[in-house]
C-alpha cells in the first residue's frame, strides 16, 4: 500500500473548501482547516503550521473573496492573499512539501479580447487582484518551480456559500413577484466555474503531481447577464423558482463598484486540460448539474 499523502487545507468553511472535503480521492490524508484553526493572516501561524503537520502538500483554497471591500482593506486582504502563500511557500520550501495555491481571474486586466494563457504577465485592477497575483509572486519566489501549482480560476460558485447563482435566484424570485425587471452586467466577459469541477481538478492536480502556472474554468464564455439569464431558465425547468425575472442587461458603467473588474477574463484552459486529463464540463450542463443539488421550496 502506498504511503497516503497528506494535505493540509485551508478555507475549508468557503465554497471550493466544501466541494474539497466533500470529494477527498482515497489516499489523501486530508487537515482541513477554517478560520477556526489557521488565521491565514497571521503569517507565524501558517509557517508553524507546516512545520506541524509536515504536509506533502498545502492546498491554499482560504483567501480574501470580498472583491469591493478589499478596496478599502488592502492590509488585511495583503496578509490573507500574498502573506499566507508566501509563508506556506517559504516553510516548504524548508520541509520538502509542494503547494497548490488558488489563484484568479481577476490578476489580469481583461484588455487583450482574447483568452489569457497561463505564462502571460499579470496586470491587476484592483487590491483583490493585485493581492492575489503578489501571493502568486511570493509563491514562485520561494518554490523550486516543481514544488508549486498555480491554478487560477474565474467566476467560482457552487450550491452553497455566497455567490452569484445563489444570489440571482433570490433576486429572480424577488423581482419577479414584484414584476420588477433585473438588472445585469451585459459587458463583463468570462467564464463561471462550478466549485464540483474545480475541486475535481485541484485533487487531480495533486494527484498526478502537476506543477506550473495553470488555468480552470468551465468551458464556454458568458457575460454576467447571460448567466444570469441562464440561471432564471433553468431554475424555472427544474421547479427552483415559479418563473423567471425579465432580465435587463446593464452596463458596468450602470452598475458601478469600488473594485474595478475585468472587462474579458476568459481562461485559456488548454494546457492545464492537457496536463489534468480533464475535459471541462459547458458552463450550463455544470449549472444544471449545480441547480439540481439544491433543494426545491415545499408547496
Ligand atoms: N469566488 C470566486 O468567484 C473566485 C474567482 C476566482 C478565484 N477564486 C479563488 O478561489 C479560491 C476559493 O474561493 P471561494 O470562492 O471558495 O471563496 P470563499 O467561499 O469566500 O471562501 C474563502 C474562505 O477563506 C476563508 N478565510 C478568509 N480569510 C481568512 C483568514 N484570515 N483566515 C482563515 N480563513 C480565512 C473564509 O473563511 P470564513 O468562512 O470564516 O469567512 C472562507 O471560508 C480563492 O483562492 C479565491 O481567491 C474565487
């Protein structure tokens, strides 16, 4: 029998974290930590805590998500999204350990019209993405490249958590007993990722001991509001919602934000795929599949 491989998580309370701990291949003897156990800006604590458990690998899923809020605390964002991988980075790089360090679309600008390859420079708009892309820098620093994956990924959401799919079927059921139209972003350009198939590649990452820049996504491409549309469609199908809202498409200039966002963030997954052995599931069989795990409202 093979030794097991243990794995040190992070973030096991967000949304990736759940679908993580919810699909642990055999084999992987798994630490799952929250908030709870590691502070992930507590930079001591994340060294200490490799030093601990001597992990095979971390799996950094735990991050500062709060896009527009980071704008206005960069410190704490900075401490959470490059602090702890750089720490994890620098105590692996003493203990033989690999890391697998989350990471997003949001590191690029989206000005090139054209989907981002993994090796191509990062220019972030905002703290989130300019924190996330210095945990990214600070990893690569400390690790003998074969000793870190990289996976970024875009528009994460899963059937639970807070985020986007969960918040547009409120809004459709809201909206539309109210005969309100819903207003969404029509000129952001990306690609949603179910936290299922991001959880599956992140273990067959560790699996096959993939190392290098890497990119997840769905397949497909979709504005905010074609997803949202989508969301309204299929939850109608599956019995989730009585009808679907009208929706609205709006401009980002409509909607405006403290955090600046990526006009088109598409992930150019070919390499990863390749190196994975996964094919991406369509955006909408991954939604589908996302609708039919939550619960339908009593009659
Ligand atoms: N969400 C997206 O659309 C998206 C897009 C691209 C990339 N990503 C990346 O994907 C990864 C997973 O994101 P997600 O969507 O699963 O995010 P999430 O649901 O917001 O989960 C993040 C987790 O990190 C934890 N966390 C935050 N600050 C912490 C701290 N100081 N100490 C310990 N834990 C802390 C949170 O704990 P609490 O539950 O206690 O708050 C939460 O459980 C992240 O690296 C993120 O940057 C996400």
């Amino acid at each position: 029998m093979p030794e097991p491989v243990r794995v040190l998580l992070t973030g096991r309370h967000g949304q990736l974290g759940r679908a993580l701990t919810a699909s642990v291949p055999a084999g992987i003897d798994l630490i799952a930590t929250g908030r709870g156990e590691l502070d992930l800006a507590d930079a001591a604590a994340c060294r200490a805590a490799v030093q601990q458990h001597r992990p095979d690998w971390v799996l950094n899923a735990g991050a500062y998500t709060a896009v527009d809020r980071a704008e206005s605390e960069p410190e704490l964002a900075e401490a959470v999204n490059a602090g702890a991988p750089g720490a994890f980075a620098d105590a692996l790089a003493d203990s033989g350990g690999r890391l697998l360090q989350v990471s997003t679309d949001f590191v690029f600008d989206g000005e090139q019209g054209r989907p981002y390859r993994p090796e191509q420079p990062v220019q972030p708009l905002g703290v989130y993405g300019a924190t996330k892309a210095e945990g990214e820098r600070r990893a690569e620093a400390a690790l003998p490249p074969e000793r870190l994956c990289l996976l970024r990924t875009s528009w994460v959401y899963g059937p639970v958590g807070a985020n986007f799919c969960l918040t547009m079927l409120r809004l459709h059921r809201a909206k539309a007993a109210a005969g309100d139209p819903l207003g969404v972003v029509a000129d952001q350009v990306g690609c949603p990722t179910s936290t299922a198939g991001l959880a599956a590649a992140s273990w067959q990452a560790i699996g096959r001991g993939v190392a290098g820049r890497h990119h997840w996504s769905d397949s497909g491409a979709a504005s905010w509001y074609d997803f949202a549309v989508a969301i309204g469609a299929l939850a109608a199908q599956r019995g989730l919602i009585e009808t679907p809202a009208r929706v609205r498409p709006i401009t980002t200039a409509d909607y405006p934000t403290p955090a600046r966002r990526p006009a088109y963030s598409l992930l150019d997954c070919t390499t990863t795929r390749r190196a994975l052995d996964l094919e991406g599931q369509h955006w909408q069989a991954a939604l589908a599949e996302v609708l039919a795990q939550l619960p339908l409202p009593q009659a």
